[in-house]
C-alpha cells in the first residue's frame, strides 16, 4: 500500500491522537508529515526486522500535558487502533503483532506485548480492572504494568470483539458467535 492512511480519534479528557500509517518501507511518507513540538520516540527495534523495510506507523498525541509522537513499525500491513484506559493513565495502542502500553500524559513506553498472531483490537471498559487483547486465535487480560491476567485460546480464528452489555462477543471467520466473561475469560451461554 504506498498511500499513507489517517485517522484521527478524540478520547476523553481532552486526549486527541491522530494516526498515519503505511505499507512496507513507507517510513519516509508516514513521517514527512510530522508535526513540531514534543518529544518524539520510535519502537520499531520492539517490532524486529529492518524499520526500512516495515509498515510504519506514527502517533501525534495532543492533550492537556502537552504534546508527544510515538512511532511504531509492524511486519505486516496493519491499521493502529488503541484504547484510552484513564484508571491507569496508558493509551494502549495495537499495531501488528505488538500492543504498547504508553504512559497518555507524555508517550513514555510502560510496556509492550507480543503476540503469536495479530491484533484485532484493544478492549477496555472503567468496569475492569485490565484491558483486553483479541488477537486472531486468543482472547488476554493484562494489567497495568502488561503482565498476562489471563489468556483463553480459539479453535477457529476470530474476525471480531466487541464488549457488548457486559460481555465479550467474539464471531469467528466461520460465523460462529460466542461469549466471554471480561472478567476472567470464562465461556458464557448465549
């Protein structure tokens, strides 16, 4: 993909966050756009692989403390997508294989995760005290410091999460719908 994609997200308290991203060796596009002022960090060592060669992703974080860039590189063509969990002050941020928990006063990196297969999104809710991971074939809990809670493997790959009246619907490629407990992983009836 040679075009560089945006998005641009409004999160509570005052934090607004907009991404661009782009295919393989699309660095130099994603960052000619970047805006002056506050620190700028970049994870791709996190990611692996020569940063020249992998989709590349930046942050432009706005908020009351200031402003702050983060830039994230993935091995595969991936769109950013993150959660702001307010309780612990972290924008938890998926991009690939990787999710980042940074501090959302000032970009500092509090953890990182790896997973075996990429991330479909980051689920959080003030009502639990983790966020969730989905990735293709596993549902995680982490806590604040990214540490694994818990973790509940799928036998068919997941193509979406949502948090939905207190629990976690997953649809797996083949259609199948089911549901998890937020809370501890546990499989409930539908």
């Amino acid at each position: 993909m040679s075009e560089v994609q945006r998005a641009s997200v409004a999160y509570p308290g005052g934090l607004t966050v907009r991404y661009r991203w782009g295919g393989s060796g699309s660095g130099e596009m994603v960052f000619a756009l970047s805006e002056g002022g506050g620190d700028v960090v970049d994870h791709a060592a996190l990611a692996g692989g020569d940063p020249g060669t992998t989709c590349r992703a930046e942050l432009r974080v706005e908020g009351p403390s200031g402003a702050w860039t983060v830039r994230l590189a993935s091995p595969i063509f991936d769109e950013p997508t993150g959660s702001l969990w307010d309780s612990e002050a972290q924008l938890v941020v998926k991009y690939g294989f990787l999710a980042y928990g940074v501090s959302s006063r000032d970009g500092a990196l509090r953890w990182s995760h790896r997973s075996g297969t990429p991330l479909l999104t980051v689920l959080g809710s003030p009502r639990l005290p983790h966020v969730l991971l989905q990735s293709e074939v596993e549902t995680m809990a982490l806590d604040g410091s990214g540490a694994v809670l818990w973790r509940v493997a799928h036998s068919d790959v997941i193509a979406a999460a949502e948090l939905v009246g207190g629990k976690l619907a997953l649809r797996s490629y083949g259609g199948v719908m089911s549901l998890l407990d937020p809370r501890d992983g546990r499989t409930l009836e539908r």
